[in-house]
C-alpha cells in the first residue's frame, strides 16, 4: 500500500506508477474542452459587425426620396472592397438592404450590433466609419441621424 502526502494508506493510481495522464482525467478534459467549444459556437455571433446599405429605388419623385438614387450602390460596394483589402472578411460583413425607414437621411447606413443608424453617407465617408466604427469601435457623431427615433440610448450618444 503506498503513502499519500497526507500520510493516509491509499492504493496508488495507475498513473502514479506508469507515469502517465490518468485515462478518466483525460477524458474528462476533453469532454470539458467539447463542452466549451460547444457553447462558445452557439453563442459567438455569426459577425461582429454587420453593416447594412440601404438600396432601395422608390418611384422617380416620392417625397421621402430614396437612397439608390443618392448612390448608396457605389457606397455598398466601396464597403465591400475595403473590408476584403483590410482582410475584415469573413468577421465584418457589408450588406444591401430594402428599404430602412429612413430614407429622407439617406444614403442610409446601419451597424448591428449597436443599431447605429448613420445618414447622408458619400462614398468619400466610407473609409471613416470602418477606421472609426468598425475598427476602432469610435462612432462618426457627424453622420449619425439625429432624429431620436435613430439615436440608440434614447437619444445619448457616447
Ligand atoms: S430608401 Fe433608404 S431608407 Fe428608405
């Protein structure tokens, strides 16, 4: 019979005598590790961010406007060219999307998962919102919509 440290009879594991990582330790690692794997896959969002464009074309003279004829097709796909040249594909994901409700602001832009709604977008604004929103997390305040139905935090902006 061998001596545990605390001096108490007890048989000795197989590992102590082989040397080796107990087969049930083992086993239970890995079981813990799959569990983990697991829940981190089911609850890691599918993207980090998720940018949606806004192309919808209205009939020629509705008085809301629409953001396609403002050029938000340009715009989506400048989106996309430089999220692939920064290599943020596949975690940042650029979007079109129908109709935001927000088409008197237009071009109209929206970033999950803040819901930060940004309006009056131009091309030359794109490379601002991924350098400040989507890479370093700062908002661009001068195109957010400021109508509060838009403003997140009931109107507060960080
Ligand atoms: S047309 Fe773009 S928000 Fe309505």
């Amino acid at each position: 019979m061998a001596r545990s440290s605390s001096g108490l009879g007890r048989r000795p594991l197989k590992a102590e005598i082989t040397g080796s990582t107990p087969v049930r330790a083992t086993k239970g690692k890995f079981i813990i590790s799959l569990f983990c794997k697991i829940f981190l896959i089911n609850h890691m969002p599918r993207f980090e961010k998720h940018i949606f464009i806004c192309e919808n074309k209205s009939e020629a003279g509705h008085p809301r406007g629409c953001c396609s004829e403002k050029g938000s097709v340009e715009i989506r796909e400048l989106f996309k060219k430089q999220l692939k040249e920064l290599g943020l594909n596949p975690k940042v994901r650029a979007n079109n999307s129908g109709c935001l409700d927000a088409c008197e602001f237009g071009p109209t832009v929206l970033i999950y998962p803040e819901q930060i709604w940004y309006g009056g977008v131009k091309s030359e604004d794109v490379e601002e919102i991924i350098q400040n929103h989507i890479i370093n997390n700062e908002l661009v305040k001068r195109l957010l919509i400021q109508d509060k139905r838009f403003l997140s935090n009931g109107g507060q902006q960080k």
